[in-house]
C-alpha cells in the first residue's frame, strides 16, 4: 500500500480528502444551524408584534418539546436513563429549566420587544464572563491569562460601542430584564455544564426535561398575565417554523456535529451570530451600526471567543 501511494501520490490526496469530507460537512451544518438560530431572532421581533413576549417564549419551547418528546419515549435507553434518576437528578433539571428555559428565554423575548436585536445579542453575550466569575465563586476555578485577555478585550468592546454612554428612559427596563436573562443563562451554563460532566443522564433527556418544565411555566406565567392570544395563521406559521426548525431540529443538528466538530470549533461557530444577528438586524429592521459601532462589537466579540477557550476546552475532555 505504501509502495502504491508513492507512485500515485494523488490516490493519498484522494484519500485524505475523503477522511476531511465528514469535517466538512459538520463544520457546513454547524454553520446552517447558527444560521437558524440567528434569524430566530428577526422572527422573534416580527411575532412581537402580535404577540406577548411571555407568552411567544412559552408556546415555542412547549411545541419544541413536543417535538422532541418522542425521541425519549420510543427508546429503550432513554426511558431505561429516566427510570434511573434521582430525585436529585430531577430537582438539578428542573431547576435547570427554571433558569436557561423560563428566565433566560423570557427575558430574551422581553428585552428583544423592548431594545434593538443587536444590543441584546451583544449583551448576551457577555455571558462567558459571567460564567467565569460565577465558577470562580461557586467551584473555584482559577481563571486562566487568556480569560483575563479577553475580559479586558470585551470591556473595551463593550466601551467602544456604547461610548459616549447614553441610555434612553424607556430602555433602561429592558437592559435590566436582560442583565437578569444573562445572569440565569450564566447559571444555567454552569449546571447544565455539571450535569453533563458527571455523563449520567443522557444529554437530550436533559434538555427535553429542562425545556418541558421551563416553557410550561413561561405559558403559565403568560396565560395568567395576559390571558390566551388570539393568534393569526401567520403567528401560528412563524411560531411552529420557530419550534419546529429553528428550535427542535437545529438542535438536534447540532448536537449531531458535536459527534464530529471539536468544542473549541462549536464555540467559533457559534459566536458568528453576534455577527449575523447585526447583519439580519440592519436588513429587515433598519439597525445600522457606524464605524465605530461595528469595530466595537468584534473586539467585544473576540473577547468572548478567547473566554471560551478554557471551558470548549474542558467540555471536550
């Protein structure tokens, strides 16, 4: 065989671009499912319209469940995985849909009808940093240089952005609800993070539960708010394409590339929505960014990426 490579070299090139295909295609896929994810954030603004913001996250993620509940129920392994939790097990999920379902979702869908897209997903962003302070509280985890790099990066991002500092009365409320939103996501981060290091419970059972009890709360919290929506077959059009494609298939896509992408690879990937979020926003809603702006939110975006780093790099191990 090797006697055959050296005289055709172009069969080892074949070969090795046969072995990168399924690479590729992960890396092509991971990129259509962030593509996803970002316009759901155009549709959220476009749906608000019509619909309360509670009440839009709730029915989302509980037709997001009922897609995915029967990947649980018509296999043997999964329903054998749910016999065996705990009641500890249990109360860690729940609590995990609590934060990352009906707080970090809600308040996204809130802050989404009350700021522009692009200040909430830069704001969202900082997530990792909290994260990372949170695990230096919570589990002592020591944060690395290059964190420190990319916190000050992030700073300046967000100062480069924002500067001169001026925020209208009517948004203030809507930076609060979404400091809260990012907070819970931070949380969430951390114990859902946890429950999938100790590889007990199988990570789709995880987020079936965690989204089942979350987006059942949210519809509790709507329906008693504002009563049941009169929806329109555009609404009930944008809320199943929302559940259906954007929620319960892309998320079932991307965990299928995380069988191929490494973590550090998802983690890139995944933050070039800041960016597509911008450019959707600046298309469909007219949220254009100056210079100074857009400079801004790569530096703030970089930062984020190098904080990753150490947690991609801890979750692929």
């Amino acid at each position: 065989m090797l006697l055959l490579y050296q005289f055709f070299p172009s069969l080892k090139i074949s070969n090795m671009l046969k072995n990168k295909r399924p690479h590729l295609i992960a890396v092509l896929q991971a990129v259509l499912v962030t593509i996803l994810w970002s316009s759901s954030w155009v549709l959220i603004k476009i749906g608000l319209k019509d619909i309360p913001a509670i009440t839009f996250a709730g029915i989302r993620y509980f037709l997001a469940f009922l897609c995915l509940f029967p990947f649980s129920i018509f296999s043997s392994k999964r329903i054998n995985n749910l016999k065996r939790l705990k009641l500890r097990d249990w109360i860690r999920i729940i609590i995990l849909g609590l934060l990352f379902i009906t707080i970090t979702q809600g308040t996204i869908f809130i802050g989404l009808s009350l700021l522009p897209a692009v200040i909430v997903s830069l704001l969202l962003s900082s997530t990792p940093f909290f994260v990372t302070f949170m695990g230096l509280t919570l589990l002592s985890e020591k944060p690395a240089i290059y964190q420190w790099i990319g916190l000050i990066l992030f700073v300046c991002g967000i100062f480069i952005f924002f500067h001169p500092v001026f925020i209208p009365q009517k948004q203030i409320f809507g930076f609060l609800i979404v400091f809260i939103g990012i907070f819970a996501n931070a949380g969430s981060s951390l114990l859902g993070r946890s429950i999938n290091k100790e590889k007990v419970i199988q990570p789709i059972i995880v987020t079936i539960i965690s989204m089942g009890f979350g987006s059942i709360l949210l519809l509790l919290f709507g329906f008693s708010i504002y009563g049941l929506p009169k929806l329109s077959l555009t609404n009930w059009v944008l809320i199943l394409w929302l559940a259906v494609i954007n929620s319960a298939f892309a998320f079932t896509l991307w965990n299928h590339t995380l069988r191929t992408l490494s973590a550090m690879e998802s983690s890139i990937i995944n933050n070039t929505m800041l960016f597509q979020i911008a450019i959707l926003a600046w298309i469909f809603f007219n949220e254009a960014m100056s210079i100074k702006e857009i400079i801004g939110m790569v530096i703030a975006g970089s930062g984020a990426i190098i904080v990753q780093v150490r947690y991609s790099n801890d979750d692929s191990k």
